[in-house]
C-alpha cells in the first residue's frame, strides 16, 4: 500500500530563464498506518512535493509509485489516487462552498460516484471522526468558528476514505486552543483509523508531540529523515536552514553544557522534567 | 497625560436575520477599562472570539463604543469631528498582509498615508524613506508586493503606518499567517519602533512568546478584561493560563512542572537563561549543604 | 499554471517613449485614432504609417509584441473587411454566385484593414511602454475636469489600480482553490457544456467569498489609513509636463495638421 517516490525533481518554469530547482533528488517512502511530521520553512518545497503525493504535479525527473504501479503511468486512475491520497490543503477552510456543512462533506465522495446511502455513511463517519456533532450538520459552514470551519474542511477530504491524509499546515492561523483542538482531532482519528498521517509544519514543537517520524526538508532536498529525538539532535544544523527544535531541547542542550547530566533526547515537557529531575537527584545522592 | 484611556467601554455586535431586522445583540467587548501611558509596550492577550480585535479597532476609531468612551491622546474616538486626528495618531496594522497592501509598488505603499493626509510631495518621500529604512526595507522599495515574503509584507504595512508619524501603533495579529522566521522579524521590528522611536505599540497577538518584553499583558476572555499585569505576574499563574486556554512558553511550563515536582524554583520563569541560572543555584546550594534537605 | 499569466503587456525596456508622461501618451493615442479616420486617401495612411513606424522605433520594443495584440481580433477585422467587401455599392468586378465585388469595396475594406492595423498596432503602442500606474494616474488627471461634473474621476481611478493590484492574488487564489477540489475528486475538465457550467460551482463560491473578505479587510485597512476620497490628497508621484513633454505635444499636433492636409486635399 505503501507511495513511494523514487529521486523526484521538480523544476518551476522549465523552458523560462526563471526555472527554479524546487524539488531535487526526493526519495521518501509513505508506509502504511505512519505518522510522519514533515518539516521544513516557506519555500523549502514542502509544499510542492506535498502536491506531488496525489498527481497534481507532474515531477520533471524521477517517479512516483502507488502500491507498485507508477502513478504517471498511461491509463493510471488519477480520481482513485486522489480518494486514496487525500490532501488537506493551507486553509482549507476557504475551499468549503455547499449550503450546509453535510452536503459539504458529501462532495468528495459524490465525485468518486458512490451509491447515495454509502456517501451519506461516509460523511456521517467523517464529521464524527473530526468531532463535530450532528446539530451542526445542517447548518452553514460559514457560520461556524474558525477551528470548526478547519475541521470540516478535513472531513471533506477524510469522506473519501484515504488510506493516506496529507495536511498542509493544518494549524496555520489559528489560535492555541484551536491549533490543540485540531491536532488531538488528528492524533485520534490516526488511532482510530490506522491510516498514514503526513503533517506538514513549519512548528518542531506543534509536530513533536505526535509524529514518529520527521523528515526535514530544505532547498528542495531532504535534510534528515528519521525518529525525532534524532532529528533534534542537530540542532546547530537545523538552526543553520533556519529552523529551530523545540525550546525544551535548547534548554537540555544548555543546562548539559552547564554541568547538568541531563539527555539531550528528551523532546516533549514531561520526557524533560523526568530527565532534570532524575539528575538533580543523582546529584544529591553522589 | 496617557495616550490611550478606555473607560467603562463595551461594544455589541448587531445580528440580522434574512430580512435584515435586528435579531440580537452579543456583546463583543465588555466594561473594559484600562489606560496606557506614552512610549509603552502593551500587549493584549486572548484566543479568537476573546473580544481583542474589536477593542484594538476602537483605538482607531473604527468602531466606537456602544457604551463608555475611548479618548486616545487627549481625543474622544466617539466625535466626528476627532477620527481623522485619532486615525492618524493611531495607526494600525491588521492581520492579513495581503488585504492592506493598497500600492503595486513598495514605495507607493507607503506614500499612501501621507497622501491621504495631504503631506506635500518632497515630505512624502523624505517619510517613506525613512519608515522603510525603520523597518529594514528600503532595498525592496521598488518592488511589487506581490512577489515578498508574508514577514516582508507586515514590515512594509509598519512602514506605510509609520510613515503617517504616528504616536502609537496598534497591531492586530501581525504574525498570525506569519511563519516562524517571519514572526521574529515583525516582532523585531516593533521592538525597535518602541525602543528607538518611543513610539507605543499595541501588540495583540496570541503568541505567548511574543509578549515578554512587553510591558503590561492584557489577558481577555469574553470581552472583559480578564488578567493585566507585568508578563512575569501574568506568566506565573500557569493554571490561570491553561484554564484560559492560553499557550504558555515552554520554558515557563517545564519550570512550573519542575515546581510542581518539588523544585523549589521562583515563579513565572521566562526565558532559557533564568530556568538555567536558577537551576544551577539550586545545584550548588544542594551541594554546600551537602545534600541538606535530603529526607 | 494560472499565475504565469502577466497582465496588461507592459514591456519593460529604457526609451523615450517609457520615459514620457502617460497624459501625453494618451493624448497622442487618441489623436492619432482620429487621424486615422479624418484622412481619406493613401497618402494620408502612408503618412500614418510613418508616424507610427517612426514610435516603434523610438520605443525600443521588438516588433513581434505588437503583432501579438492583432491576433485577438483578427476575427473582427476579416469580419469588417468581408463586409466592406461585400456589401459595397458600385460596380461589380468579380462576381461569385450572388454575391458581387464592387471597385468601390475593394476600395473601402482595403482602407478598413489599414486602419484597423495601425489603430490596433497605435494603442498597443502606448499600453506596452506605459505601465498599468502610470497609466491610472495619466486618466485621472485628463478626466479631472469631469469632477465638475460630479463624474467621480479619482474613485474610478483608484478602483482601477486596486483591482490591478488584486488581479495576480486572485489568480493565485482561484489556482488554489482549483487544485484543492481536485483534490476532492472534482473534474473541471470532462463533461459538456452544462456539466462543465456545474462544474464551476465549487471554485466560483468560494472565490467569490475569498474576493469580498478581501475587499471588506482593504476597506477597514484604507480607512484606517485615513483615506477618505480624493479630496485633500497631495501625490507622492505628481504628473509633471517636462520640455520632452511639450515638444511631443507639438509633433503631435503638426502630424495631426499634416494628416489633414495631405490626407484631405490631395486626390484618392
């Protein structure tokens, strides 16, 4: 089930003087049932592979495969991709347009041409998963909050039942509580379902606390893919291509130059105050 | 004299049903008083809906309020005859880049203030040149805005304020569609203004790590205002905080469970450098009195 | 995709033509359309030619960009001259089934071409060395009589140069939006023409909604900036007549003169 991408570039504006290198060289394996963090700042080309996932960009050089068959191939369905691979994309709200928040969510699955009980189910199945309850069903999507609004949106794509859902900055513009709100909405549906999850930030700390996996991404090529509290070890070089790891592990990384004998690998608040705590009391006892 | 003072002002947003009669009213900001004294840094707390932005608007004369009154630099917001002196006394910077980004050059940008108020035309550029330098722009002044970064086109919505030479700047969410690089750079900028120009500035924002330089925090939740003080005051009543459902930095949250944990830590730790030192106070007390309070 | 799209044609190059002030350039267009149909015979459009060809050299723009403009009402222009053809009185010279070709209209869709031809190439002209600002700033100031009249010059002016600012972002947008239906399975390409119509609904709504959020935030963001009309307002870019100014102003006029004299007096 896995989509894999096999050394793909991708070139803005080939035949111009302005042709930009905004992928190079991309290999990277989407396995199923994984919750990825993919990081990287405005312009690093997060966004374009993004849009590559689910055939909506064409890489210039290399392929993508979905469960073996090469997506560009001929007579590839590109609407089951795209049911398949569901992309959420930066403020999804702004793509909502029905009358009422269900006829919004039943848009995806409508296009893919399901029997009218099934799409109803696969709404119903949605909202529920993204925790909106049935006396908003009918009203209209305008009318709901900023984070409500967000997390129609998500259901409008999870209708489609993907075995992947890709969301781009998902928490852009939001405030605290709704930024918590959609990312446990996330982290529970990815429980529930046991689909892949690609969440792309720009924020280490939002994506610390969920993802088991962090691929960085810089100047259009992979910088580092792998667990988080390795990711964060380079913190130096993440602060390099302007990144910055998540502020308990500046503090870790200070307090083990002051003398502290702390682990650096701690990324989340509790994983920190175990570890500080454990070494002010060895300290105590030595 | 303070250069903003709100007393007793509340403000009501009006719903209309289908046929535009009046269906109700929700109260947007409620019996806030608060008043800020020339040259401070202010910020102003809270998640959406909190009523924030529908204060900040009455500091420009935007709105006006429904009961109270606004008086900003000696001004009644509520006279007629006032907006156009409070306007200009008050700028503001809202929060998408995109929609206050009136000129398709950079420098026409900026000018547009200055022409709206009637400046003549060699003191127009003499102000725009040095707004964007204030902001670190001014490469950029023939550029279209279309093709900056989103932190680009905040400091170039600065400069256009600045230019107007106002006595205070009230932002609105500056960094909200800002990415992190971004952020810092708006933020810097504000600093700056404040510090070097003595101009006030009214940060609303709900980024907590943007308000410990602040002066004063206002901390709002249903139009009222809910917490004020010193960041440090504010900060150290984490459960407050979460109850708010507010963000705390996380240096302060790891100090506050090291606190709740037995260390004993002072409250509203804010930045690496304090959690550090206090640490290392506590490690070097544990080892003069050789491990005393163990037990 | 969509945002490669450039608007206006501005060329951007050095020359004495993009230096110049847009209100001459203006008025010069419209004087030369006038021309174009004041003169009466081929010595007159030979003239106009000259004239013409005598800018685009001095404009140091490539050729090619003016043809570009033609292209788009070429339809229009066979129309025009199949017409004159056609339909002209006189006598016949070729006939073809019913239909007849008179002298007089070869005559008179030949003079249509030739002034459909350097009309289209003239204002491409002025619009490739004028860039879409300028060009605002140059109306509003020839109109600015019309304010007596309570024609609201500067309002229209200033429209027009937000809604060039916003053109680039709402493309951008609709791109957006586009690809974020497709995404949700939409299919805006298959179909037939009702289909493809339905089809338009889930991008339309929400660009509608994108463009009038957009409008209200520029308002409050205007207002906010004290702008309260063109009353009062100084420019920051005032339009000033230099001496190049003035002695285009004076070809002009002397080219307006000969095109009269030559393009009346003198016979066919």
């Amino acid at each position: 089930m896995a989509l894999k991408l096999e050394h793909v570039s991708y070139v803005y504006g080939a035949d111009t003087e302005l042709a930009v290198r905004a992928l190079d060289d991309i290999c990277l394996e989407i396995p199923e049932g994984q919750f990825i963090g993919l990081i990287g700042h405005t312009g690093s080309g997060k966004s374009t592979l993004v849009q590559h996932l689910n055939g909506l960009i064409e890489p210039t050089e290399g392929t993508i495969t979905y469960c073996g068959r090469n997506i560009w191939e001929k007579d590839f369905p590109k609407k089951e991709l795209r049911s398949q691979v569901g992309l959420v994309f930066q403020y999804p709200e702004h793509q909502l347009f029905e009358v009422d928040v269900f006829s919004d969510v039943c848009f995806g699955p409508k296009n893919l041409g399901l029997p009218k009980e099934e799409i109803q189910e696969r709404a119903k199945r949605a909202l529920e998963l993204v925790g909106i309850p049935e006396e908003y069903y009918k009203q209209s999507p305008f009318e709901l909050s900023g984070g409500q609004k967000r997390r129609v949106a998500i259901a409008g794509v999870l209708a489609m039942q993907p075995k992947i859902l890709v969301l781009d900055e998902p928490t852009a513009g939001l405030d605290p509580r709704g930024r918590d709100e959609i990312l446990s909405q996330v982290a529970h549906l990815k429980k529930e379902t046991g689909i892949s999850v690609v969440l792309v930030s720009h924020s280490m700390e939002d994506v610390a606390n969920y993802v088991e996996r962090i691929v960085v991404m810089n100047q259009g090529r992979i910088l580092y893919d792998d667990t988080p509290s390795a990711v964060f070890g380079h913190v130096k070089e993440l602060e390099e291509v302007g990144l910055a790891a998540p502020q308990v592990t500046y503090i870790l990384h200070r307090l083990k130059e002051n003398g502290f004998d702390v682990d650096v690998k701690a990324t989340t608040i509790d994983e920190a105050r175990d570890t500080i705590l454990k070494a002010m009391r060895e300290e105590r006892e030595c | 004299m303070n250069i903003i003072e709100a007393n007793h002002l509340s403000y009501d947003y009006t719903r209309f049903d289908e046929e535009g009669n009046v269906e109700g009213k929700t109260r947007a900001v409620s019996d806030v008083t608060f008043s800020v004294a020339p040259g401070q840094f202010i910020a102003i707390l809270g998640h959406n809906g909190s009523g924030k932005s529908t204060l900040a608007k009455h500091i420009n004369a935007l709105l006006t309020p429904a009961e109270g009154t606004m008086v900003v630099d000696g001004k009644n917001t509520a006279e007629e005859a006032n907006i156009w002196d409070v306007r200009q006394c008050a700028g503001m910077v809202f929060q998408n880049p995109d929609n206050q980004i009136i000129g398709q050059v950079v420098e026409e940008d900026v000018g547009f203030g200055p022409e709206n108020m009637g400046v003549p035309t060699e003191e127009i550029w003499q102000r725009v040149e040095e707004s964007l330098k204030a902001v670190g722009m001014y490469a950029y002044r023939k550029h279209s805005p279309n093709k900056l970064s989103g932190g680009q086109k905040q400091r170039v919505s600065i400069a256009g304020v600045l230019a107007m030479h106002p006595k205070c700047i009230v932002m609105d969410e500056p960094t909200a569609m800002l990415d992190p690089n971004g952020r810092k750079d708006v933020i810097r900028a504000a600093r700056a203004l404040n510090q070097v120009e003595g101009i006030t500035i009214i940060l609303i924002t709900h980024y907590m790590e943007e308000v410990i330089h602040a002066d004063t925090v206002l901390v709002m939740d249903e139009g009222k205002v809910v917490m004020q003080g010193a960041p440090r005051e504010i900060f150290s009543q984490v459960e407050r905080l979460k109850e708010l459902r507010l963000d705390v930095p996380q240096v302060t949250l790891l100090a506050y469970e090291l606190q709740k944990s037995g260390l004993p830590l002072p409250d509203g730790i804010l930045t690496e450098q304090e959690l550090t030192a206090e640490l290392k106070k506590l490690k070097s007390a544990e080892r003069q009195g050789d491990g005393g309070r163990k037990g | 995709m969509l945002r490669e799209i450039t608007l206006g044609q501005y060329y951007q190059t050095q020359s004495v033509l993009h230096k110049m002030d847009s209100r001459v350039k203006l008025v010069a267009t419209l004087v030369y359309i006038v021309s174009l149909f004041v003169v009466n015979n081929f010595w007159g459009y030979l003239l106009a030619a000259a004239f013409l060809a005598l800018c685009i050299i001095l404009s140091h723009v490539p050729f090619r960009f003016m043809i570009k403009g033609m292209k788009s009402i070429l339809f229009l222009m066979l129309f025009a001259v199949v017409l004159n053809l056609f339909l002209t009185p006189g006598e016949p010279v070729i006939r073809i089934w019913k239909l007849k070709i008179t002298d007089a209209g070869i005559l008179l869709a030949a003079k249509m071409a030739i002034r459909l031809t350097l009309l289209i190439i003239g204002s491409s002209l002025m619009t490739l060395t004028t860039t879409p600002n300028h060009l605002t700033d140059g109306l509003e100031s020839l109109l600015s009589p019309l304010k007596r009249l309570k024609v609201p010059v500067h309002e229209v002016a200033m429209m027009m140069s937000i809604a060039l600012r916003f053109i680039p972002i709402l493309l951008e947008e609709t791109d957006k939006i586009m690809k974020a239906q497709i995404a949700r399975g939409a299919d805006f390409d298959s179909g037939n023409l009702l289909q493809k119509a339905k089809a338009m609904v889930p991008l339309l709504v929400p660009l509608f909604i994108a463009a009038f959020r957009r409008a209200n935030d520029l308002a409050m963001a205007m207002e906010a900036r004290c702008y309260r009309g063109g009353e009062g307002r100084t420019k920051m870019k005032p339009l000033i007549y230099r001496r190049r100014d003035y002695i285009a102003y004076g070809v002009v006029f002397v080219y307006l003169a000969a095109s009269i004299v030559i393009g009346r007096l003198l016979p066919i």
